[in-house]
C-alpha cells in the first residue's frame, strides 16, 4: 500500500510538471521617465516623453513580458496609466495592469510594477522607505485553473533602486536600504517566493550592500544570484557578457557614458525560488541582458553591429535609457508541494533544506505520527515516529543526504497520509 501511495504521489509529480506554465520577467530602468527630473539637461529635448513611448512600446513588444518592474518612473500615478495606455496596451492588448504608487522617500522618480492580469493578481503591496528611494513590494498570485479550491502560488516581486556612487559613503548607503530590506522581509516570519530586481548601483559582488542580500544571517531569507558570477565587475571584460550600464559611450547631457562596463541592473531570488521548492521556480539559463552578447565592452549597444536583436530593437534601447534590462524567465507550478488536504493534521515543511530538515505541525488532537523520507526513485531512507500534542510544534531532525529531490511521508494512526516534496 505505501509503495503504491509513493508510486501515485509520484505520478502526480510528473503530471503537475507536464502542466507547467512559464512567467517572463523583464527589470528596467528607464531613465527619468518623467517630466520633471530635477536634472536640467534631461529635459523634454533630450529625453521626450513621446519618443520614450515609441522606444519602450518597440522593447516591451519585442519581449512581451508578463511581469515588468521598472525603476526611474516618475512619482505620480498619470506616469504609470501613461505607459500602460499608451506603451503596453495597444494593439488589442487590453489585460495589463500596474501596482500601486508608492513614493514616501520623496524625490522625482519612484518604482512600478506592470503585470498580465490573465496570469496574476495583485493580492497586497507595501514598502520599506529609506533616505532615498522607497524600496516597494507588490504581492502577486498565480491564476491557477484550480484557484477556486485553493491550489495557487504566491509570489512577492521587490523592487529597488539604491543610492548611486562610488564613494564610501554611497556603499554604506546602499547597506543600509538593503538592510532595512532584509529586516523587514526576515521580521515577518514567513520565507517564500521573493524576487528582488533593481538598479543596485553595485561595483562588484564584495560590496557589503550585496553581501547583505547573498549572506543574510538567516539562510532562509536571503537572495540568490541566478548566474552567480561573483566579482568585481566594474570595469571588467571578463563579466563584460552581464554588463547592463551605459548603452552610450557619448551623451548629450541625459545619458551617462562610458559605455557597457557596469552590472548595475540585477534581478535576484529567494532560496524557495531558487530551487524551485514553493511552486516557483528560476530558469537561470534564461537570465540575460538583453541585446548583450558580450561584444561590446565600453562600447554601445549599437556598436559594434548588434547580430544579437533587431536593429530597431537595438536603436529603441539606445535612445530609451542608459540601463539595459534584465530578462529571466519562471517555472510556475501551482500545485508543486502541497499535500492532500483531505486529513485531520497539516504539516508545513521548510524548503530548501540545509543541514536538517525542519517541519511545523498542527493538528486538532494528539496522535503518533510516522515520517518516512524517500528518495526519487522508491527508496526508503529513514523511518522514525514522534508522539505529537494537539496544538502547534516544531521538529527538527538532521538531514545527512546530497543535494537533490526527495519525498516525506507522513502517516497518522488513521493510516492518514500526506506526501511533501523536500529540496536540499
């Protein structure tokens, strides 16, 4: 009977994974999306506001993403229904929508999220201010076919643009905004799905504010890099393929120059993300910059020939912004990990898996209870039983085995059955 449940429950692992859906991600700066930047030469010659619907309908269109997250918009609502009126949806595409505004670090320029909303729902939005820029969070789940039973995934995308700068001060003020991140995200006590993508302004992966968001004290909160290429990347040919700042080596005053020879646009994930664990998962081998082929360091997007995209997509994103985006794609699955409901106890098991392997129960009355761990393939790794009290608790137990996928049962008396997928 066990063996035929594990069999089953594998089973409908594979269907689950036949009947995934995929989610694009596209993270941009578009450089002072606003008629009041409070930069004198980035003005409504230099960077006009109907030349910058043109360019980004071109990139938006040729990318079709279904979440784009974009910094640099300015800070009233009309900038928002302005792009997604007049870039977005046009040409019969009428489903997109765009969070809530949030600006209450003041200045000129905020951050925005626009959405499919054939794939998601907004569910909640909040923020963390800093001394600069609101660091804004929007709540999202999947519009799963079984939604109305409840089977969906949540997904919570972050958005920042931290302080610009080489000097010290401007690292340690970087350190501070991803510090209040990581407070606000750890303070409230439930890891998940999390995508955090932005201008970072980062010189290399040593900076102490990336090093915040990679290292987090509490594994279970902090970020990963999708391509982990660790180093310093300023000015480095040998990172010169994820190089996202300038696209101008010349500028009339708006642009920055210098040409590609930063990664300061970046889009990061949750270990749950990264290992797929929650129903979500990465593709890092889509993660890329786009029109960036390696080719062009301290160079422009246009020079030299761009082979990579269109040329009037390589000539939009030179006249857009000095950023390139950033492009990733996910794994939707809604029903990845979720035990059948049909039982008098529920368990919540903690992915990824470290060194141990942490479960929380709670159940309506006392009970002895059997877990038994599997690996993909039918074998039986460990078997033990715990006397578990009605109410909420904790267990931990060591975790002993190599990075893969693997399977809980966990049994009642009733001979009542709930199967976990565990990530390590």
């Amino acid at each position: 009977m066990k063996r035929t449940l594990l069999l089953l429950s594998l089973a409908m692992l594979f269907f689950a994974a036949s009947a995934q859906d995929t989610l694009r991600m596209m993270q941009y700066n578009l450089m002072y999306y606003t008629e009041n930047s409070g930069v004198s030469d980035c003005n409504a010659v230099t960077n006009n506001l109907d030349q910058k619907d043109a360019n980004l309908r071109t990139i938006f269109h040729y990318v079709t993403p279904d979440v784009f997250c974009v910094n640099e918009i300015g800070s009233a609502a009309a900038y928002a229904d302005r792009i997604l009126n007049n870039v977005i949806n046009v040409d019969g595409i009428d489903y997109y929508r765009h969070g809530p505004l949030t600006n209450y670090s003041g200045g000129y320029i905020a951050n925005m999220i626009f959405y499919d909303s054939r794939k998601l729902t907004l569910h909640s939005h909040t923020y963390v201010t800093t001394s600069y820029r609101d660091i804004t969070g929007y709540k999202m789940y999947y519009n799963s076919p079984d939604l109305a039973s409840g089977d969906t995934v949540f997904m919570t995308f972050w958005i920042a643009h931290l302080k610009a700068g080489s000097s010290a001060d401007n690292a340690n003020a970087r350190l501070v905004q991803t510090q209040r991140l990581m407070n606000r995200i750890s303070a409230s006590g439930n890891p998940g799905n999390y995508v955090l993508s932005g201008d970072f302004n980062v010189y290399g992966s040593e900076e102490s504010c990336y090093q915040e968001l990679v290292n987090y004290s509490n594994s279970l909160y902090r970020f990963y890099d999708p391509i982990d290429r660790s180093g310093h990347w300023n000015n480095n040919w040998e990172f010169s393929d994820i190089h996202t700042q300038s696209t101008h080596t010349q500028s009339d005053g708006c642009f920055s120059t210098g040409g590609l020879d930063d990664r300061f646009d970046i889009i990061l994930v949750s270990p749950y993300v990264y290992y797929g664990s929650a129903g979500v998962r990465v593709l890092p081998e889509t993660y890329h910059a786009l029109g960036q082929d390696g080719e062009r360091f301290n160079g422009t997007i246009l020079s030299p020939a761009n082979e990579l995209i269109p040329s009037n997509v390589a000539q939009a994103l030179y006249n857009q912004s000095d950023h390139l985006p950033v492009i990733t794609d996910f794994v939707i699955d809604a029903t990845a990990g979720v035990a059948d409901r049909a039982t008098d106890f529920q368990f919540r098991v903690v992915n990824p898996i470290r060194e141990r392997l942490d479960i929380y129960f709670h159940g309506a009355q006392s009970d002895l209870y059997t877990f038994e761990i599997f690996s993909v393939d039918g074998k039986s790794l460990a078997r033990f039983k715990e006397h578990l009290d009605d109410g909420g608790q904790r267990l931990s137990w060591p975790f002993p085995y190599k990075q893969g996928v693997y399977l809980l049962q966990i049994s009642d008396s009733k001979q009542q059955h709930q199967i976990y997928k565990l990530v390590k």
